[in-house]
C-alpha cells in the first residue's frame, strides 16, 4: 500500500491501475478510521480491482462551533487499519493541497441540504460536496462508498452525481453499530464513560419509532413524540432533531404509508451526535 500526499502522485497511481485493467474504488473519510470504515474498506476491496481510501480532516465542513482543531488525526495509524482491510493508495493531502490560494468555486446541492443537518450546521454540506466532487474528479473513481449513518450526506452526493453526470456510482453501506446498538463514529471517542452509556439512547429511540410503526401507528407526529420522549428521558441529551421524513425527498410525511426515515441529532455531553433508521412498510 502506498501512501502519497500530491493530487498528481494519485493520479499517476490511478492511471497505472488502469492500464492494467483494474476499476476504481473510492473511499473518502476524514480519517480517525474505524470499523465502520473498514466496512466501506472491504466492500470496495470486494468490488473493485484498486481501492483508493482519501484521508483529508475538510476545514470548509466545519461550522464555528465544531471542534476541527481536535478532530482526532493520527495517519500512521489509519494506514495500519487501511492496510489490513487491503487498501491500495491512500490519498492524504494538505489542506493547501486541496484549497490552493485563492480557492473559491463551491459545488451547492438544492433541496435535499437546506433541512435536518443543513438547517442546524449551515453551510456544512457545501463544503462535503465540494471536496467530494474534488475527490472524485482527482481519483476518477468507478465506484464510490459511502456510510448510510450519514444519509443526508449520502442522498445529497447521490443527487449532485446525477445532476451534474458524474460517471460514478455510490454504493450504500449499512450503519455499522457496537454491540450496544450505538452507531459508529469517529465522535465517539470524545464521549466520557458516562456519556457513552448515555449515547444509547440513540438507538433505542429508534428502535421505538420503528415498533410503532411496525405495530401500526401511522401518524408521524405521535411517531415522533414517543422517540423525542425518551431521549428527552436521558439526562444528559439534548436533542436538536428527531424527524420522521420520506427516505428520497427527505421531506416530512403526513403518514406513514410508505417507507420512512427516521433521523436525529442529539448532544450527549459536549459532543453531537447523528443517527438514522429506515422503516419499510410495509412490514
């Protein structure tokens, strides 16, 4: 595996596997890897003939009140865990590299951004998509993967590949959860002893949306309110959304007579975290 820092060492790379006939994988992540991004790791490495893993901390992703200064970084120690899921190139710039001096063209996803994570951290997902669409056309990948834990994030890039003709295609990848149900995430190890058991309730707000709707309840609202309820529960949580939302549009429903997505952001402590779970209907 090779580690290379310049946009032009990647592309070199990723000419060499293309003359030998190999297609392209794509795994963008900041980073702090885990199992989670293993996952994504390993589908690639199933699919594709050279898996390249970017690892790039994004500053323009980063409101004023996230802590990008001590989002964890530690790339000796991502090329280990990369390495072992059989990645072939990681890409992992400078800031400078990516944002040269005098750097201002954004790519902007309509609709799909302005609401949930959009409306709480404005201008976050003008940055995701710009540095993704960055990534894709320095690696000119075949496939690329993404985490279904950030679904937001996953429609937005879906919707930007086919607006504007990117010839990729995104491939889903399931959450991936500790055995406790908590969704894996780099933020996880800011959480306290405390906080990480209080982080659970998550999950279990989920699980409670997706019984009542299994059970029948096909008012959002009340959909809603049971999950809102008992994270509301946990003292050290504070919620800033819980909503029940059509998988595609992301727009609210009306009723649940269709399959539904059900997302939230709760603060645990100091550190927020996000969450998701997709309800088919019907059951």
């Amino acid at each position: 595996m090779r580690i290379v820092a310049t946009i032009s060492e990647t592309r070199k790379a990723v000419r060499a596997a293309r003359a030998e006939g190999k297609t392209i994988g794509l795994v963008p992540t900041m980073g702090a890897l885990h199992a989670a991004h293993l996952a994504l790791m390993s589908r690639a490495r199933e699919e594709c003939g050279s898996v390249v893993v970017s690892v790039f901390v994004n500053p323009t992703q980063f409101g004023p009140t996230d802590n990008f200064e001590q989002y964890p970084r530690d790339l000796e120690s991502d090329a280990a865990k990369a390495a072992s899921a059989g990645v072939d190139l990681i890409f992992a710039p400078s800031a400078a590299e990516i944002y040269p001096a005098g750097f201002d063209a954004w790519v902007e996803v309509g609709g799909l951004t302005g609401i949930l994570e959009g409306a709480s951290r404005p201008g976050h997902f003008r940055g995701v998509t710009t540095v993704v669409a960055k990534l894709f056309n320095i690696v000119g990948p075949d496939r690329a993967y993404f985490g279904m834990k950030d679904y937001q994030q996953l429609k937005a890039i879906q919707k930007m590949v086919r607006d504007l003709d990117f010839p990729i295609e995104i491939v889903p990848v399931p959450t991936v959860r500790e055995p406790d149900g908590l969704a894996m995430s780099s933020r996880n190890a800011y959480l306290s002893t405390e906080e990480r058991t209080a982080a659970t309730v998550l999950h279990r707000a989920l699980k409670v949306a997706e019984e009542l709707v299994n059970a029948g309840e096909r008012d959002p609202e009340k959909v809603r309110e049971a999950a809102l309820g008992l994270i509301r529960s946990e003292p050290l949580a504070d919620v800033d959304y819980v909503a029940l939302v059509d998988p595609e549009t992301l727009q609210a429903q009306r009723r649940v007579e269709r399959p539904a997505l059900v997302a939230l952001a709760v603060r645990v402590g100091q550190t927020r975290l996000i969450d998701n779970m997709l309800i088919e209907f019907p059951r």
